[in-house]
C-alpha cells in the first residue's frame, strides 16, 4: 500500500501555533477523571501506577466505561505488590464486563515484573521497558512523556484523528504508513516543556470534540487553522480501515448440573483463555454426540467478537440435574483437548471469571441452575 502524504500546502497553512492554542483550551477544559494526576506536580510511583492501570483499560474501552472499574480495581489493587501477589482469578474477576481480557493477563504480569526484576518501581529507563509485557508504542510514548518529560508522542486513535483532520489527511487508518507519519508529524511539533501535557491534550481533544462521527467543529480550538473543517466534510477525514469479514461460527453448549455442582471449563490459550465457559463445541465428535443424544436444545445466543460471530446452541438435559453419564464423558473429552474442568456450586457462577458471551448463556440457562 502506498505510504499516505501530508499535503504540503495545508502542513504551511496550520503554522506552528497551534500546540499552544491545544493546550490553553486543555487547561480550561481538562476532565477531572480519577487517573489524572496534578498539572505541573513530578509524578509519584503511585501516579505513575495509576497512569498505567488506567491505560490498559482505556485500550477499546470508553472513558465513561472505565471510570468505575478504575476505581474497584485501585480499592482492591492500590498498587504494584498487591497487584503482583494477586491470583490470576482473583484479576480477571474484577475485570469481567469489560472483555479484552489478555489485557488484565498483561497487567497482572507487568506488575510482577516491576516487583521482581526493579524492586517495585517502574523502572525509568525506556530501553527496559521492552521486556515488560504489555507495554507497546503508545503506551511507551505516552509514559515516556509524562515520566521523562520526553518529546514522545503517545499515538492513539483519538491522536491519529485530530491530526488527519487537522491537515486534512485522507489515510486511510490501516495503511501502516499512517500511524507512522502521524507520529513524525507529533514528534515535529510536541513543546518540549509540556510532552506529557500535550500528548493529553490531543486525547482530550478527539475524545470529546474531534469525535469519529458528527464532530463538534465550533466548539473546537484549532478550528481557524483545521484543513478539514474548512473542506466542509470534516467527518470524512479520516478514511475508515478496510472492514474485514466476521465468519459465523455455531457451536454447541451443554450444561451439565449435578450433585458436583455446575460444569465449567478453561484453557491456557486460545479466545477467551483463562477464564470460565460452559463447555461448548465447533464440531461434535460421534462420541459427544452419541452421549448427549437426549440433551434438548432450549435456545441460542448470538455474539459478536472484534474478528468473528457466535451462535450459540444451548442444549440441557431433558431432566434438570439428570446428565445419564454424559458429563463423564464431556469431562474426559475436555480434558483430552486440553481444557481444565471444575464443577461449581450454582451459588458460586457469579463470582467465577467468565465472558461476556457465556454471562449471556449464563441469564438465559437461569432456569436449569436456579432450579
């Protein structure tokens, strides 16, 4: 794909102003979101873990979203130890609602990181942060900005809109050299004595003004030298990635309730890994079939991931609690293809760490459970 250009004559037009015009209208305009630390301040150790927890939730997540998990999880997780010496259940439970999953999986093994290999204290060195999981090139810009006072742009789908917009760049936003020249474009005018202010800024911006549909132009400081704007078609700006086809897969779900209690099962990888479903299958094998032959379909569930769609076949037993054998059989097969399986008290489903889609088959068997 061809590298995307910035027009010379609109980059002449915008001048070199416009950094200071941003960040007069963040000083008056700034959210009071519980992350954000005091302008001007050095950031602390905990400012710094705030900072980092709430950009793991922010990825894909609205702020609106993330407010009230931000606060849950900094009450039972304050800080690096308590995040380090916690359980991967006890993780993903706070987590469960707000998917992306692997996120809180990163999060759990960064803190552990900065607790054994830098003594607790995220370390201030940018080459070392590399080797600490989750951490990529926007979440490094951004921290290397507010941490180091460097001239580091923190590069996120907000960003890459305010600046498409600004000089009214087309992209479009798949095409590697997009993400590459806005960052060029930042690094060039970023003001070295507010890094991490700007980098806010901008976010702030596209977050709340510059928003991906029906942009709030007159509301907007850079609105007198934004190449967009002045086109008229400022929501074009810019093109839209390249959608990409989301197959349909069916698959079958059984719910087995005995004595033992509730039939769930996870893996260490894959979609969804680590966390609690129901068990479910693509393709039955004669075996399966043969066993849960009397098992009724009660009706399905529809989910769409980012990449692909479910739907879901939920089948039970004819009789509530009677599976004639056939959760021996789901049990040895599970294991077999690699997933650990455990039975759970009916009581106990809502505090176990499981998917948004299996919470949906979870309220829709609520009936074969709770009886």
């Amino acid at each position: 794909m061809e590298e995307a250009k910035l027009p010379p004559s609109d980059a002449r037009s915008v001048g070199p102003d416009w950094p200071k015009t941003l960040l007069a209208w963040y000083a008056a305009h700034r959210r009071p979101l519980p992350w954000r630390t005091p302008e001007g301040a050095p950031p602390s150790e905990a400012d710094v873990y705030r900072t980092v927890v709430s950009e793991f939730l922010l990825m894909r997540t609205r702020v609106r979203a993330a407010e009230g998990y931000f606060r849950r999880f900094l009450e039972r997780f304050p800080g690096w130890d308590e995040l380090a010496r916690a359980s991967e259940e006890e993780v993903l439970r706070l987590w469960q609602g707000i998917g992306f999953y692997r996120r809180a999986a990163y999060l759990r093994g960064l803190a552990r990181a900065v607790v054994e290999r830098h003594g607790g204290r995220f370390p201030r060195d940018p080459r070392a942060w590399d080797e600490l999981p989750g951490i990529g090139p926007y979440l490094s810009g951004l921290l290397a900005s507010k941490l180091l006072g460097l001239p580091e742009p923190a590069v996120d789908g907000n960003a890459q809109r305010v600046v498409a917009r600004l000089f009214a760049w087309e992209g479009p936003k798949d095409d590697p050299g997009f993400v590459r020249r806005v960052r060029e474009v930042l690094r060039a005018y970023i003001p070295s004595e507010s890094t991490g202010t700007f980098n806010e800024a901008l976010m702030e911006l596209g977050e709340t003004v510059c928003t991906p549909r029906a942009p709030r132009c007159l509301e907007c400081p850079l609105q007198d030298v934004c190449a967009a704007r002045r086109s008229g078609e400022p929501a074009r700006y810019p093109r839209p990635a390249t959608p990409k086809p989301r197959p349909l897969e069916q698959r079958d779900v059984f719910f087995c309730r005995t004595e033992d209690g509730v039939l769930l099962a996870r893996r260490d990888a894959g979609l969804l890994a680590r966390l609690w479903h129901f068990p479910h299958f693509a393709s039955l094998s004669e075996q399966v079939e043969n066993c849960c032959a009397e098992f009724v379909l009660v009706g399905t569930v529809e989910h769409a991931f980012t990449h692909r769609r479910w739907l879901l076949r939920l089948r039970v037993p004819p009789v509530p609690g009677a599976c004639g054998g056939a959760e021996k059989v789901l049990v040895r097969f599970l294991v077999k293809d690699g997933w650990e399986t455990r039975w759970f008290p009916p009581e106990e489903l809502a505090r176990v760490p499981m998917p948004r889609v299996f919470r949906k088959v979870e309220e829709r068997l609520a009936p074969e459970w709770r009886s």
